[in-house]
C-alpha cells in the first residue's frame, strides 16, 4: 500500500503537536510495510527531499506565496503548491491521508484529480478552541474548511473520544465513519548520565531543598497558563518550589507580566522555546509535569512525561482525562480552577512517594496502550476500512 500523506506541520516546521505526531507515525506504519511519501510545504527549512526511514520520502514543496489577508486564503494559495507538486510525482497512490483542515484543499482536488479514497486526522477543530464559537471571520471560514473536509473523507480518524463527540456535534459526522485512534509515544533514553549530572542541571532552575515543577506548551488561552501562575502564588505559600513555564505564544509576554504582578519573577522561570533534549532533561530532573488546559483534543505532553516516569498533574478535559486514570497514574483536577489546581500540585509536592507510584502504573499503560506499534496498526486498518467503502461507492455509481 503506497499512501500519500499531506500535513501543513512537519519538523522542523512546528506549530503544535500535529507535526511531531506526523513524524512519529511516518515510521511506525513504514514498519508495518506501508510505503509513504509526505508533501508539506517548505515553511521553515528542512531538506527540499529526505527519507527519514526505509520506504518514506518526505517532500518539502516550496512556496512563494506571502501571508496577506486572511490566514485562510493564505493557506488556500500553498494548498495550489502542494497540489502542483503532487502532480509531478511519477508514481501513483493507494490512498490520501490529510492532517486537519490546512491541507484539506490539496487534499479534496487529488482525491477528485486521482478518484483515490481520502482518510482525514482531526486533531482539533476550531469550535473546539472556540468553546463552542466562532468568534471571527476566519474562524467561520476555518469551520467551513472542516466541514467541507469531515463530509468528503472515507474515513475521519481522531486521537480520543471527546474528539469523536465534538467531530460528531460540530460536523453532524455518523459516530460510525470516525476511528478513535490515540496518539502514542517514543520512550526516550534518560539523557542524564549520572545523578550528579540530572543534579546540576536542576540546580539552574530549584535548590536542593526546593520542588520543581514543569509545563510545556504554546501560551495561548486554551492551555490555561494564566490559571497555573495564579494557582502558583498559593502553592509558593505552603511549600519551597520553582515553576519552569516553557513555550512561546501569543500571550507570552502577558503571562510574564502577570506573573511579575503577583511578585513571582523568582518563583517562575520563562525560557521561551527549548530545546527536545531540553525537554527530556526537565521531564526527568522535575517533581511534577503540570498541564491545566481549558482545551485539549489529547495532550501527547503527558504521555511525554509519564514516558520520562515524570508524575503529573493535569486538568480533567478533553483527551487528557482519557489517557490520565486519577489517582492511578496521575492527578486530575478541575478545568479552569485556580483551587483545584492547587490542590493536585500541593498533593504531587507534598506527597512524593504517592506521585512516583503513579508515575510507575504509568508506564504499564505506555506500553500496552500507547505505543507507535499498536497505533500504526489500527491506522492501517482504517486506510483498508477507506479503500473498502471506496471501492463499494464505485461499483454502486457504476451501477
């Protein structure tokens, strides 16, 4: 089966989480023998052409085209190029697999061009991060582009079942054409060499007698970071601790300015963007990875940092209440509330032998669950699901 994939992110191009789930997936269903070539426009660098695994090519397609306008239209123009170098390619494909509503036009004028069945991911969906509205012109467009994607595709895959509720609510798509596939993750080797090592890089951030606490993400409202800075003035006020709050976004400099304004500067670092080995390095030196979105269609981040054996407090929404199991392999509380917060991050701080046996009952689910095998698997199974429903439309048209 030879599967042409089109994704807007890919590294080093990355946005969210959907770029690093793209370059997680390519070699995981390679390895189950499906050959894969991936079109992404050329955003940020990255080789013109590279195969990054046996049987995957990926192709960076250049754009000349400028934002101007709408965000929309902009990406409307890029889909031209990608559809243009898809034409050029020598070779034929089984299937199409788009990633969310930046490449749904590319991908609809193949499959219409190539009469080739379309398998759609739906990481998120603008009603989503909207609450429920659409609050702007674009983010009607947007919906329009999803809408226009979920009702065209064979087969519509999502990361959890809140997905598939609010694919269903929000697009009116049968339960029965949505595959719930999780996301999964790559357990990674302990970048430190030596407990004196994990030491000194801790002692950057938190003394030896302080707890040391860590979020990653985009700061944007959704993720809930002004909730985690003002639960952070009272966890500071019953026990010794550092907050490291790593990312970028648009409201970035308002976070730091909140912060200061609740007398925090040396109680929260803001590194802005890291490294991935930084990332691996503050998994493993923190006491506790701390997530409180508002909005969250998975939350591969805590799969990151139960995979570092990292223990974790996150909010009780969207995908993350799936893949966290209270009290057994983590901390749930409340979305949007400062004293629920709390109260997990007091009780990971204060109760470390509790928080390190969740982070152990963990690691049993990653390997059951939440492995790139079992996900590569169940994917293949939707592109056969897709071909199938694709070749019974046929016969009955040809009827």
């Amino acid at each position: 089966m030879h599967i042409l994939m089109i994704s807007w992110e890919y590294p080093p191009h990355l946005v969210g989480g959907m770029g690093t789930h793209v370059a997680d997936l390519l070699p995981a269903l390679a390895h189950e023998d499906v050959q894969l070539t991936l079109l992404t426009p050329r955003l940020t660098g990255g080789e013109p052409v590279e195969q990054p695994a046996p049987a995957v090519h990926v192709i960076r397609v250049p754009t000349a085209h400028t934002q101007i306008g709408s965000f929309p239209d902009y990406v409307a123009a890029v889909n031209e190029d990608l559809v243009q170098a898809a034409l050029h390619l020598e070779q034929s494909f089984d299937m199409i697999h788009t990633h969310d509503w930046m490449t749904a036009h590319a991908a609809i004028a193949l499959q219409q061009r190539w009469n080739t069945p379309l398998v759609a991911t739906i990481h998120a969906t603008e009603r989503g991060r909207g609450r429920g509205h659409l609050r702007s012109e674009q983010a009607f467009q947007i919906d329009g582009i999803e809408r226009w994607l979920t009702h065209t595709a064979q087969r519509l895959i999502v990361c959890s079942q809140h997905m598939a509720a609010e694919v269903t609510a929000c697009f009116g798509i049968r339960a029965e054409q949505i595959d719930v596939i999780p996301n999964a993750v790559y357990v990674q080797p302990n970048p430190f060499t030596s407990d004196t090592e994990r030491l000194e890089f801790r002692r950057r951030y938190a003394a030896d007698d302080e707890r040391l606490a860590f979020f990653i993400g985009r700061v944007v409202d959704e993720k809930g970071v002004h909730i985690l800075i003002d639960a952070w003035a009272q966890v500071v006020q019953q026990v010794a601790a550092r907050l490291v709050l790593a990312g970028h976004g648009p409201l970035f400099e308002n976070c730091k300015a909140h912060a200061a304004h609740l007398g925090l500067e040396s109680r929260i670092s803001f590194p802005g963007r890291i490294t991935d080995e930084e990332r691996s390095q503050f998994y493993r030196a923190a006491d506790v990875a701390v997530f409180p979105s508002i909005y969250e269609p998975f939350g591969i981040v805590a799969l990151e940092a139960q995979a570092a054996q990292c223990p974790v407090v996150v909010s009780a929404t969207g995908g993350l209440q799936e893949i966290v199991r209270p009290h057994e392999t983590g901390i749930l509380v409340q979305p949007a509330s400062v004293e629920s917060l709390v109260w997990g991050l007091l009780h990971t701080l204060q109760h470390p032998h509790w928080a390190h046996a969740r982070a152990h009952n963990a690691q049993r689910d990653l390997e059951m669950i939440y492995n790139w095998g079992h996900v590569a698997r169940q994917t293949i199974a939707t592109f056969q699901h897709a071909r199938e429903m694709w070749q019974q439309r046929t016969l009955q048209t040809a009827a």
